[in-house]
C-alpha cells in the first residue's frame, strides 16, 4: 500500500494494525450507529471525488456540495479532508498487511501461506478499489505520523512473508535466490495494480486475482507436484 519495504484476522491484542489508526478529530466525541452512517456517507462521497479529479482537486466544499449537506455537518466527523484521504487510505493498509495473520498453530506448509498470504493481498487491493491506489498515486499528501504507521504495518507484512517463503524454500517447495528481492518481486503485482486495473474491464475482478496469483507464484518458484524437490 505504497510502501513496499520489507483468515482476516488481524494482529493479536491490540497489534500493529488498529493502534495507530487515524483517530477522528472532529466535533463528533461518541460513535453511535447513526454517527458511523454518516461518517461512511462522507467517506463514499469524498473517495469518488479523490478518484475522479485527486486530492488537491477536490475541495471540502465539493464534497459537502455531493453530499447535500452543510460544511458544519463534515467537520463534525472529520477535521479537514486530509485526515478524511487518510481514513479512506488505513482501511486497505490494514487489510492488505495483515494478509498473512494466520492463527498461532497453522499447521499448513509453509508454501500454502505464503500462496494464501499473496492472494489476500491481491485481493484486498482490489476489493478497495479506488481507495487502495490512493497511496501510489499520491504519497505526498500523508502526514509523517501517517507514514510511520504504515511503514510499521508494511515491516509487519514482509517480516512475516521473508521467513515463510525461506521455510518453504527448505521444505522443496518454492525455488529462488534472495528472499527480499523475491518477496518485494511478488507483492508488487499488486501494487502496480493502480495503474492499470479498471473494474469494469475485460476480466472481472476475481479473473484477476486468480491471474495474478498465478504470476506470482511463479515468481516465487512454486514448483509443481511434479519436479524433483
């Protein structure tokens, strides 16, 4: 998710993935089920405009305007539109890099992981679609305190991945040299996704998971049943 140093379920307790969420900073003090719908309202509203015409193009009048609302009623929820982009931004950070949080004890090989891990991911780039592309079109636009968090999230995803395809390797079942280069190789399938990839195209968006998946299992040298491990 714009970074890329080295089940949906997330890291245990109170882990890497919700402690440093984008906190809201509004007028709003208490969530209610009533606040969350309109909190998502406006995040619906905002992330088509962020799609359609980026992030300095799109003003906080021009959200209201698509809500048919009052500018006081967003900034109820939301201090200003950065911190709205960076809410929209967390939620495909943390899908995406907790990809790979199996439960403690997973007996699988460690080649079925990393498959499963990768596919997850693939396929939570583009289950957040427009959304998930926000942080390679425009990296600039985050707060430091932003990056650091995802930085963090991202060095939680590949320290997981890096030992799992060297057991892998071990066991026979995945053929390759340098475990970073190979492990940064696969994961950027999905990454540049956000420069090509249109929901309405020619595959459907499971046509492509499926595909890439492929293509990076390749690229981690999974072997066939058949070869010689």
């Amino acid at each position: 998710m714009g970074i890329t140093s080295a089940t949906r379920q997330k890291p245990s307790g109170k882990g890497t993935a919700q402690a440093h969420q984008p906190q809201g900073t509004g007028r709003q003090r208490a969530a209610t089920q009533g606040t969350d719908l309109q909190r998502e309202r406006i995040l619906q509203a905002a992330a088509q405009l962020f799609a359609a015409q980026g992030y300095a193009n799109t003003t906080m009048a021009q959200i209201v305007r698509a809500l048919g609302v009052t500018k006081p009623f967003v900034y109820y929820y939301f201090r200003d539109k950065q911190e709205i982009f960076e809410t929209l931004s967390w939620r495909p950070t943390v899908d995406c890099f907790t990809a790979l949080d199996f439960a403690a004890g997973d007996p699988r090989r460690a080649s079925e992981k990393v498959l499963e891990g990768i596919e997850r991911l693939i396929r939570a780039t583009i289950a957040h679609h427009p959304c998930a592309f926000f942080a390679y079109r425009e990296p600039q636009v985050y707060r430091p305190e932003y990056v650091t968090a995802q930085k963090k999230l991202a060095h939680h995803f590949y320290d997981l991945l890096c030992p799992l395809l060297e057991e892998a390797r071990r066991d026979g079942d995945l053929d390759f040299t340098e475990t970073k280069i190979t492990a940064l190789a696969a994961c950027s399938l999905p990454g540049f996704l956000y420069s090509w990839y249109r929901p309405d195209g020619r595959l459907s968006p499971e046509e492509v998971v499926i595909e890439l998946t492929k293509l990076a299992s390749r690229v981690i040298g999974l072997r066939s049943a058949k070869e010689p491990r």
